[in-house]
C-alpha cells in the first residue's frame, strides 16, 4: 500500500513539474508573440533588426499593431508623389501607399509613408519624405520628428519645430479617423503600449520595443497631451 501512495505522490509532483514547465513555456511564448510585433532600434536612423514573426502591420509612428481590416488608413498613389517615388523603394502596394500624416505649406510638402505588409523588410514601418524646392529627402518618421542628431545630414529632413507641431496634429487627427473616434485611437495607444512595458518588466532580456513614451520628444508628448484634452 506504502508503496502505491509513494507512486501516486511522485506521479502529482512530476505532474505538477511538468505543468510549471508548461506554464513557464506558455508564458515564455506569449512574451516571445509580443515582442515579436515590435522592432528593436539603437534610436538611429539605421536599419533595425525584426524579431519574430509579425501577423499584423506596425504603424509607423507609435510602432503597435494595428488591424487593417478594421483601421482604415487614407492611401495615395505613389505617382503622386512624382520624381520622389524611386526614394520609397519596396514601400506600397498596388500602385499605392499609405498615409499617416501630411503636411503642405508654402516650404514645400513633408508625408508620412507606409504599408500593411508585416513583414516588409524596412528599418521602419514606414518613412517621412520631405519634398522642398525640387528636392526630395527621406529619414525614419521617428527620427524626423524627435529630431535626433544624426552623422549623415542627407539623411536630417530639417523640419522645424513648428513643422513638426503641425505635422503632429494633423497625424492625431488622422489616426482618430482611421479607428473611428478619437476614443479609441488613444485606447490603442496606450493600451497596448502600456502591455508591451508590462511584458518588458516581466522579461528583461526582451528587445526593448519603440513605444512612444520613451521615445516621443517632449514637444512631441506636449502635442498629444494637447490633443487628449482639446
């Protein structure tokens, strides 16, 4: 009889060994999923490295997932863009690509670009083309905006503060658009960006996602402060 018990007990504890190691696996899979939907970046204007295999499309600016089949972003026709085109590369699809921001005005045209292609092969998931004076200049919208310092000054699209103030409030304007309301544009945002610090927390060795609370400037946090409460 002793000798039942004993087996019967050291069946439940490797059963309860093998469901930690299954949890601790499951776990492990569910941070892997959710790093996998965010890229990681020195803050530079270099490429950056994929991690994982992504089944929904990152916005360009706060770098979340988003459903195309639900958020409806505007498009325009690469040929819209004339002589600057060849500056997108592989960016678009069928002749046509994504709009996240504009702005135009008597200094020339700045677009923010991009696609629903999750595993398109870009530093970014998108780019900001500056067109001024006949000229076209291209940089990651993170680094356009956050004006960062960089070595290469082809790579510096020169916008200025106040460019970037409008620019801003033209892409919170546009992003409400595309998910219904204003509502649920910022429950996205930070919804899933406060997941992405939470998993972070938990999992220290995961690459280090781009979430608009680390690396939004401070104007640029101002500009969505403004917005939330306007």
């Amino acid at each position: 009889m002793r000798d039942a018990v004993s087996e019967n007990r050291a069946v439940h504890a490797e059963g309860g060994r093998v469901r930690g190691r299954f949890s601790a696996f499951a776990k492990s899979v569910a941070l892997s999923a959710l790093a996998g939907l965010f890229l990681s970046s020195a803050a530079s204007a270099g490429p950056l490295l994929h991690y994982g295999v992504r089944s929904l499309p990152l916005d360009p600016l706060f770098n979340l997932p988003y459903n195309p089949q639900e958020v409806q972003f505007d498009s325009i026709p690469i040929s819209s863009v004339g002589e600057c085109a060849p500056l997108l590369g592989s960016l678009g699809h069928g002749g046509r690509v994504k709009l996240f921001g504009e702005l135009h005005n008597g200094h020339g045209r700045v677009l923010i670009l991009g696609d629903e292609n999750p595993n398109a092969q870009r530093g970014l998931s998108g780019v900001v083309l500056v067109m001024r004076g006949g000229g076209c200049r291209t940089s990651g919208p993170l680094v356009a905006l956050r004006r960062t310092p960089i070595s290469d000054p082809d790579l510096d699209p020169g916008l200025s503060p106040a460019d970037v103030s409008m620019l801003m409030r033209d892409i919170f304007t546009r992003y409400s658009r595309a998910f219904g309301t204003k509502a649920n544009f910022l429950t996205w945002a930070d919804r899933l960006t406060s997941e992405a610090e939470q998993a972070r927390r938990e999992s220290p060795d995961m690459p280090c996602p781009l979430l608009y609370t680390s690396m939004f400037s401070t104007p640029m946090i101002h500009n969505l402060n403004e917005f939330r409460n306007s």
